[in-house]
C-alpha cells in the first residue's frame, strides 16, 4: 500500500513539473530566495514548486495560488514569492512561477 502511495505521488509530481511555466513578462526588480524547510532536508527532498501569481499595477504582488509541486515545499515558496517585487505596469498581469528546491 505504502509503494502504490509512492507510485502516485511521484506520478502527480511529474505531471505537475512537465508544463512549460507562462512567466509574466514585466521584470523582476525585487526576488527572494524560499528557504529551504528544515524538514525537506532532512528527507533529502528536492522538486519544484509551481504558483500561479497576479501582480498589481505597483508592481507588489497581489495573491498568489499553489499551483503543483509538494506541498512540502509549497509554504516556503509561496511566502517567498509574496515579497517579490515586479516593474509597475498600465494595468494588473499574471502568469506562473516556478521554484526549483
């Protein structure tokens, strides 16, 4: 029962991570790295995670939704993401992310 469990999930983890990411096309001005969790360490965990992103016309981001990736990983990503910072534009845009861990 325990392989099947594994089987799957890493099945869903391929999956997820196959997509090419639709990036925003206004610039980066301000990127922080997520930290990597304490615990994903410990299991030697690595992966991506994918974020669907909307960004403010100020740049600032607006909200941000768990897209793929473990959910493992996705707490520190997504509280990383939210601090970035984007050139300011005419009107709100979004787009996906994707961190690698």
């Amino acid at each position: 029962m325990n392989r099947l469990k594994h089987i799957l999930l890493c099945t869903l983890l391929l999956a997820t991570l196959g997509h090419a990411a639709d990036q925003p096309s206004r610039a980066i001005v301000k990127k922080e790295d997520p930290e990597y969790p304490e615990l994903a360490k410990n299991m030697n965990l690595h992966g991506s995670v994918k974020l669907k992103i909307w960004i403010k016309p100020d740049g600032s981001v607006r909200r941000l939704e768990y897209v793929g990736g473990h959910p493992l990983l996705a707490e520190s990503a997504l509280k990383a993401v939210k601090n970035w910072r984007y050139a300011a534009a005419d009107k709100e845009s979004t787009g996906t992310v994707e961190l690698k861990f």
